[in-house]
C-alpha cells in the first residue's frame, strides 16, 4: 500500500474510532434514561466482552498463573473503578462533558507513567496539559459563573483511574500474553 492510501486507510480508523468511542457516551445515557442502574449497565457490559473473549481466545486463555490471575485483577480494578465512575458521573453530567472529562486521561498517563518508570515527560506535554484544563475552564463556565458539579467531579476521578489503568498495562502487559490480559481484567 503506498503511502497517500495508508494515510486514508489510517484517518478513516481513526475516525471510525471517535465515533465509536463517543456513542458509547450516547449509549449509556440511553441505558441510564431507560432506568439501568450504573451498575448493572456495567455488569452487562462487561459480561458480554468477557464471554465473546472467552469464546474467540479460550485456547489461549488457559492454564493461567498466579500472578498472571494478580496482573488480571489489579488491571481490572483500575479498569472497573474508571467504568463505574464515568457511568455514575453520567447520571449527573452531561454526556458531552462526561466525555470530555473522560478523555483528559490522556494527558494524566505521562504523570501517572512518571510515576512508574521515574522518567520525566517532555515539555510539550506540560503545555498540551495546560491547553487542556484552559479547555475544561471554558467547558465549564457558563453565563458568568463556573459550573462543576459531582457529575463532573465523579468523571475527572474516572479519568485519572483510567489513566492508572493504562500505566499499569504499561507495566505488566510485557509480563503475560495480551489476550489473558484482556480476559482477566
């Protein structure tokens, strides 16, 4: 493929990405509109990915160690506490500032990863991290007065969870197979 189709090919998945990220958004305000509880949105949720991985990588999936049981578990902690504070935030916020608020994990990772592996990020992530939160305050001021409420707050807290939850695959994703990785958490 040469370089001008890969570009489209590339831009198109990407594409095709943010739509499928933020109708998840629209998605669960749906459920939540149609009386699910936060909780039980997650517990179909996450029954249906686990039972269609068991079924695509169950040859892959076993035996399991240990540790790789410890890997699997502490991945999906961070990952069930971001879920459940982005659904419950989204009983209380709207779903544009739900998945706005979501998506500032993205420049929490490299702190959270600093954190991790001790190395320093570079200083253009300093200023996309002050871009972003001159973004939020403008997000979140309305009519002459700031307007942050729990919802938002509960979403920020998912945020910085996921943000965990990626350093942590950082960590042990290179220590176990992906597809049991997956599973687990």
């Amino acid at each position: 493929m040469d370089k001008k189709n890969h570009r489209a090919v590339a831009t198109a998945a990407l594409v095709l990405t943010a739509v499928i990220w933020g109708s998840g958004f629209m998605a669960n305000q749906m459920a939540i509109d149609a009386g699910f509880s936060p909780g039980l949105i997650l517990l179909l949720r996450f029954f249906i990915a686990t039972a269609a991985l068991l079924l695509i990588f169950r040859k892959k999936l076993f035996p399991m160690t240990k540790k790789e049981l410890l890997y699997g578990f502490v991945a999906g902690i961070f990952m069930f506490g971001a879920f459940y504070a982005q659904t419950l935030g989204l009983t209380l916020t709207s779903p544009s500032n739900n998945g706005f608020y979501t998506a500032l994990n993205v420049l929490m990772v490299p702190f959270i990863a600093w954190g991790f592996w001790k190395r320093k990020p570079p200083l253009k992530v300093f200023l996309s991290c002050a871009m972003c939160l001159a973004g939020m305050f403008v997000l979140s001021y309305s009519g002459g007065s700031f307007s942050f409420n729990l919802g938002d707050l509960l979403t920020v807290l998912c945020a910085f969870l996921f943000a965990c939850h990626i350093a942590y695959l950082g960590v042990c994703a290179s220590r176990m197979e992906a597809s049991k990785l997956t599973f687990l958490q």
